[in-house]
C-alpha cells in the first residue's frame, strides 16, 4: 500500500463504528442514522449466543453494505473471510484467534481493506506486511467484547506510532467522547465505538458527539 493510500485510509478510520445484532435493538436503524451523523467507517461485527449465521447473517450484512454505499462509508466484516469474499465487502478485520493474516491477505487480494487486532510489538510486526491498519485496545473498561483483554491505555498506540510514523492506527475500547483528544493526540488516527453509540438512548447525538472532535 502506497503512503496516499495509507493517509487515504487513515482518515477514514477517524470514527469507526463496530456493530452487530447483540450491540443494538435495531442494528439497521441505528447504523444508518450513525452513517447519516458523521461515521466515517462501519464494521459488522456479528458475535455472541444469539447472533445470527447463515443466510440471516448474509441477508443483514448485504442491507448494511447497501446503506454504507449509499452513505460512501467502507463496509468491513468481522472475522468471517467467506461472507467478506461472498459480498465483495470493501474489507476485513481480523484478531489474533482468527485466520492468519497472511492467509485473509491471500484469500482478499491486494485491493480490499485488512485490519488486524493487535496487543503487542510482536503481533504489530507481524501483521504490518498484510495489514492495512492494526486495532489496538482495549484503552479503557468495555462492555462490549467479554475477552477483550487487560485495559492498556494509550501505550502501546504511543510505541507503535513512534516505530511506524505512517501506519494506520485505530484504538478501541470503553472509549467515550471525552477520550478521544487524547487517544488521538497519542497517535491514533481514529477511534472505535461500539456501545457509547450502539447503547445510547439517542444514537444521532451520540454519534455527533463523537463526529465533531
Ligand atoms: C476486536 C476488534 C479490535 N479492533 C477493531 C478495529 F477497531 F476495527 F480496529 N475491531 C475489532 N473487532
Ligand atoms: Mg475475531
């Protein structure tokens, strides 16, 4: 990936919003009127006991790329290569229990987006030949990903960004609006939300809290 692309990439993981049926009562309402506030990427991250497969999971991730085409915003799947590669989604995310990425990277071509969970220098180093961004958190207590791992704060956002000036970083986790100077200010270049807009009682002003900083 060239440094346009990067930089491309970069600013369009200002405010990711991750989302599945188990984070919202209404996933279609509340990530279209997300995409319709100020998120600039959206990730269908379908987990848990009762998330939907199969033909369910397919049929909702194919209303949500058409609303995220609509609204010019990059539609990435979680973990499920097939399902990406079946609907032509515009990437992937993958964490460290999931596919190598070396193998997702060969599955998806060279065109389409790759981001890699990553909780250290060592997984950092071994994503960056086939990612095109790294998700790194959780920075404060979450709610919404039950194996998410100790909380980290910003440090590791801090050493990535000063051995790898230009790659694209996203920090996730528990983080709120009051978080996200800091986060950024540490060498993010977005942040990504799941239950500060998926859970609040008004999705739009959630959203917009986060789309104006
Ligand atoms: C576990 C995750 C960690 N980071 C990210 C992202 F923000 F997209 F990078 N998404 C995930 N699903
Ligand atoms: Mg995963």
């Amino acid at each position: 990936m060239t440094s346009c692309t990067k930089q491309v990439l970069a600013k369009q993981l200002r405010l990711y919003f991750v989302c599945g049926t188990t984070d919202a009562s209404d996933l279609v309402t509340t990530v279209k009127t997300a995409l319709r506030c100020g998120v600039t990427c959206f990730q269908f991250r379908e987990k848990g006991k009762d998330a939907l497969y199969g033909d369910e999971k397919e049929a909702m991730a194919r209303t949500l790329q058409h609303e995220c085409r609509e609204a010019k915003v990059p539609f990435i799947i979680n973990d499920d290569v097939e399902l990406a590669l079946a609907i032509d989604a515009d990437g992937i995310h993958v964490g460290q229990d999931d596919l190598p990425a070396k193998q997702v990277r060969e599955r998806l071509g060279p065109d389409k987006w790759l981001g890699v969970s990553v909780h250290t220098m060592e997984e950092v180093s071994a994503a960056l030949p086939f990612a095109d961004y790294v998700g790194i958190g959780p920075i404060h207590e979450t709610r919404s990903k039950l194996d998410a791992g100790i909380v980290r704060g910003t440090e590791l956002i801090q050493q990535v960004r000063r051995h790898y000036p230009l790659l694209p970083i996203v920090g996730i986790g528990g983080i709120r609006p009051d978080h996200v100077p800091a986060i950024i200010d540490d060498g993010a270049d977005g942040v990504a939300v799941i239950s500060a807009i998926a859970s609040a009682p008004d999705v739009a002003e959630a959203t917009r809290r986060f789309a104006c900083l």
